[in-house]
C-alpha cells in the first residue's frame, strides 16, 4: 500500500470522530552520516516528491489527519466516550490520555467502530475567540496500526492549529509542526521503512465563501531516511483551487513547488500545473536537468 492510501485509509478512522478536509535542525544529525539519495535517480524524484506534495496541501495530508484523529480520541476519550475492545484508554493526572494497544475502539454514543489498533499518549489544549479557535497537540509515541493496510504509522511531535475569520467572506486556516518525527513501517518486513523528520512546517489555507475557492500556501524543512539513504530539503508551494470538491481530488487551477536539496543547492525540484492539468516536474542535479515528466497530481 502507498503512502497516500494508507493515508486515505486513515481518514476512514478519523471519520469516525469528526470531518476530514478541511528553521529547526535538531533532527538532522542522525541523518548526516548516512548515503545521500542521488537526484540522477527518477526514484529519488519520486520518494521525495511524494512526500512534499503530501504536505503542501490540504488533500490526504497526513498531518490533518492524524490532528483529527488524535484530536477525535482525546476529547472522546475526556468525556467517556471511547472504549477498548482490547487494551486500554486512561485519563492521567497530568490531563494527557494515554492508549495502550487500544484495538478496534469504538464510540459508544454512536455505535461507531474504529479497525485497528492505536497505542500512545495525547495532550490537547484549546483556546477560543469570538473570531478564532487554538488547538496545541503534543503527541508521544503514537503508534497507529490500521487492520487493513501493510503499513503502520508511528509519530512524535507537536502539531497547532489555529483557525480564523479574517472577515464575513475568508476563513483563514494555520497547521504548523516543528521538530515532529513519523515514520512508516512495512508489517512484513520491518526493514521497508521510511522515517521523516520535520521542522519549521507551516499550511495555511484560505478559503473564499463567495466563490467557493481555496488557497494553499506551504513551507518547511522535511529530513527523510528511505530504507538506509536519507535526503533532506526545504520547500516552498502555492496551490490554488477553484472549489472545494477540485480540493479533495487534488485538481487545482495552480500550483508551484520549489524543492531544495540541503546538502547541495544546486540539486532541486519543480513542479508546476501543466496547460493539461498535470504536474510537470523538473528535477536538477548540480545545476543540470536530468529528468522532466508529467504525471497526475494524485500518482504522488
């Protein structure tokens, strides 16, 4: 199962609970030592492309959906509205809640039921204005094992998030993630992995009530390790879309990511909407261009 499947799936469990839709170098060193992936290999392009596009929009971004369902489960679990059908959900002194290989929750109040396992331990706080919400997760250790993927997700970090009405006609939404870690692991073989560290993460998305449009603005720093061969790069993107159903199915109007190789500026990746509808990408290594394809935005 790709990446972006296993996120889908995800989504399914964060249903469950609520609506899907919707720097730092401390993680660095780890990587440093290891082989560098080489931008000449159309699998670097892809492994890394794969990743950034992931995060740089609203569309299956792994990070909202673990904020849903993490988010989901601590308030669920805060109002005794969640139970174990093995394993164990418990409220701490501290006010964190803590699952221990808590498999096939379920939410008594509707009879709704979660396949999979999820062990771990949530802190959530909130903060509201007549015109602004604030929510702070701090997540340790989550390990979430869904019955019907290959692959589990493991994660650690804090994810915020705020939203905003900047007026009557645009709501503004903010996530940001800064020193966050996950990792995918194969159930098979646990040596098919990729692991990923993240810094200085920010999404912001603008939503248009009068037209029904919305804009996606994303940066950061993503460190990856595939399988022993790490990469490590900043982003930039922009993506626009012309209504909120282009949004889910990732076709927007417009769209540019710049991607930045750390170890060596002159290795980079484009991508931008072709004239079809497409992604075209772009990818440079020392300064040359090595590969150019076009391929469907949701291929990543």
């Amino acid at each position: 199962m790709s990446n972006k499947l296993l996120i889908s799936t995800i989504c399914s469990g964060a249903l469950l609970l609520t609506a899907c839709g919707g720097g730092g170098d401390n993680n660095q060193t780890s990587f440093d030592s290891k082989e560098k992936l080489d931008y000449k290999q159309l699998e670097t392009t892809k492994v890394i492309t794969e990743s950034v596009v992931n995060l740089s929009n609203e569309s299956d971004n792994l990070l909202i959906y673990i904020t849903i369902l993490t988010k989901g489960i601590y308030d669920r679990a805060k109002n005794s509205d969640l139970s174990c059908e093995t394993g164990s959900v418990k409220i701490n002194n501290d006010n964190t809640v803590t699952l221990n290989n808590c498999k096939n929750f379920w939410i008594p109040s509707e009879g709704k039921k979660f396949a999979g396992t999820v062990s771990g331990t949530i802190l959530s706080s909130a903060s509201n204005t007549t015109s602004s919400e604030k929510i702070e997760l701090k997540l340790s250790n989550i390990n979430i094992n869904l019955d019907s993927a290959d692959q589990s997700i493991f994660f650690n970090g804090p994810i915020n998030y705020t939203s905003k009405a900047i007026n009557n006609n645009l709501n503004s939404d903010l996530y940001e993630a800064n020193q966050a870690a996950f990792k995918f692991i194969d159930k098979m073989d646990s040596k098919n992995y990729h692991q990923y560290a993240l810094n200085n993460y920010q999404l912001i998305s603008n939503y248009t009530k009068s037209t029904d449009s919305i804009e996606n603005i994303s940066k950061g720093q993503l460190n990856g390790e595939i399988n022993g061969k790490v990469f490590s790069v900043n982003y930039s993107s922009n993506f626009k879309f012309s209504t909120v159903n282009d949004l889910y199915n990732l076709k927007p109007n417009s769209a540019n990511i710049e991607i930045i190789d750390l170890y060596n500026k002159q290795n980079t990746i484009s991508i931008d909407r072709a004239t079809d509808g497409n992604a075209l990408v772009n990818t440079y290594a020392a300064g040359k261009l090595v590969q150019t394809f076009s391929q469907d935005w949701n291929e990543f």
